[in-house]
C-alpha cells in the first residue's frame, strides 16, 4: 500500500496529487522547499542537486507520514532508481580538475555516486534496513515496481521509502518518491506503476 | 590582518556553502571545527585546498591542519606567513 506520495520536478512540487505553492524555479525550488519544510539540517547545502532532491522527495513523503521519527528501524528501506546516475556532480568534479586550474573538490568528490543519496535518507531518519541505488536505462515502471515488491521478501522490510530520483542538471530534474508498506494483497505493483506514470 | 581575517570568512563561507551565514556571524577566535562552526573532515579538506589555490600554500603534513584551522585568526596568520600569492 502506498501511503503518501510525491512528485518534483524543476517546475513544480506535488504531494499526493495536491500541488504545493512554491513559486521558484529549478535549484531555488530545491531551496524554498528546504526553507519552508525542512530547516533543521544545515547539510542540506553541501549536498549535490541530485542529494537535494533526493533529500526533500523522503522529507515530503515521511512528514506526510506523521509519526515518530529518528527512532532507529531495521523494518524500513530506502530503494531508489534513475538514469543520470551522478552525472552533475560528475561534471562539476571534473570542472575542478582542468590541467591548468587543478584544485579538485573534495566535497563534490563526496557526490560522485548516485548511492550517496540512500545513505543520507538512511543516516538523517536512522533507517537500518537495506538502501540501495540502481541507474537503468530509462524510467522502467515495471522493472522499479517488482524491485520494491521483492524486497518485501526478506521478513524483515516492512515499509519503503522508493521511487525515481533523476537530476540531468541543477535547473532538470524529477523525482517521483513515495512511501509504502507491505500488501498482502498484491495491489502494491500496479499502485507504483500508476504513481510512476503521473 | 583584519582585511585578511574577513577575505577568510568570506572564502570559507562561499567554499563551505555556510549558506544563510555572514562574516561577522563567524567568531575569528572560535575553533572552526567541532564546537565553533561545526565543520567535519570533508570541509578540512576543502580548506586545504582553498589555501592551495588562493595563497600557493601547499599543505605536505595534513597533521599540521589541526594547529592551522584552530580559527580563523590562526589560519590568517599561517597565511600572512607562508603565502606565495
């Protein structure tokens, strides 16, 4: 079962169907939505755009959630998918490393997997359960869903904070995350092949 | 110095992303890492190699970096003292 949803991307923010108010655009939408929802983790600014949106996607949907947080669990993952894998901060690294300006940055060195973001949601809300990243080809509903399902097989995943987190670069994204539980009754494959499509 | 001290805070702000944070929000005197602003490994880094690049020092001993970073003063001083830019 999915419990709530959302949808960002350079232009807009919805969460669960319902859009939210924020009039700035590409990596300003990313910080309003930081200041107006989130405001107490000052690391928000040394992440990548990808991070970011990564970031404010689990902020979203686990606010939306209403319950206790930073309680350490085993019983939630995070699993996570896109296409550009960390290609931004690639090239932001590799503008530091030009032959005759050679300063490469540590920090945007820090950002160069895609994987970084899993941990980051993981480390902020104490999540001890499987995070995993994977880059495929194109936005895969399918392939995504029967990801999340399985992952439900181990007995101890009970919930999942999953989705689609692709930043091309800073003023091009789209995140499609949501949070869902366990479905005894099988309906939790299409319900995220039809959130994806949104 | 003083005209160096606040280069250095302007520096560390932008290279840090210390968004939302001024000059004179950074104590010259506090310690720059645990207690004072916070700062972990990945931004001793990054101010290593801001020293680098803005003043040609090139730090050999990272140990070294603990007596630099103690504040902001102290990094301007090191400064003043072995810049080559």
């Amino acid at each position: 079962m999915i419990k709530s949803w959302v949808k960002i991307t350079d232009k807009s923010v919805t969460l669960n169907g319902q859009m939210m108010d924020f009039p700035s655009y590409g990596n300003a939408l990313l910080t309003e939505i930081y200041r107006s929802k989130v405001k107490d983790y000052p690391k928000f600014f040394k992440m990548d755009a990808l991070c970011k949106l990564g970031f404010l996607g689990s902020e979203l949907v686990i606010q939306d959630e209403n319950t206790n947080r930073f309680v350490p669990r085993e019983d939630r993952a995070v699993i996570l998918f896109n296409r550009s894998g960390s290609l931004n901060a690639d090239v932001n690294f590799q503008a530091t490393l030009q032959p005759d300006d050679f300063f490469p940055s540590p920090a945007l060195f820090v950002y160069t997997l895609p994987n970084i973001i899993t941990g980051e949601i993981a480390i902020r809300n104490k999540y001890l359960g499987e995070t995993s990243f994977y880059v495929l080809e194109k936005k895969d509903s399918e392939t995504i869903a029967s990801q999340i399902v399985a992952s439900f097989q181990d007995n101890i995943t009970k919930s999942v904070i999953g989705g689609w987190v692709d930043c091309v670069d800073e003023n091009n994204f789209e995140a499609v995350m949501f949070l869902c539980y366990r479905d005894e009754e099988n309906k939790l494959h299409e319900e995220i092949k039809n959130i994806l499509s949104k | 110095m003083d005209e160096l001290i606040l280069e250095l805070k302007n520096e560390i702000i932008e290279t840090l992303n210390l968004e939302d944070m001024q000059p004179d929000d950074i104590d010259t005197d506090a310690p720059l890492f645990g207690e004072g602003l916070g700062l972990d490994s990945i931004d001793a880094l990054e101010l290593i190699v801001l020293m680098e690049k803005n003043y040609g020092i090139k730090l050999r001993d990272a140990s070294k970096g603990k007596e630099i970073f103690k504040s902001v003063r102290v990094m301007a001083d090191y400064i003043e003292k072995n810049r080559t830019k």
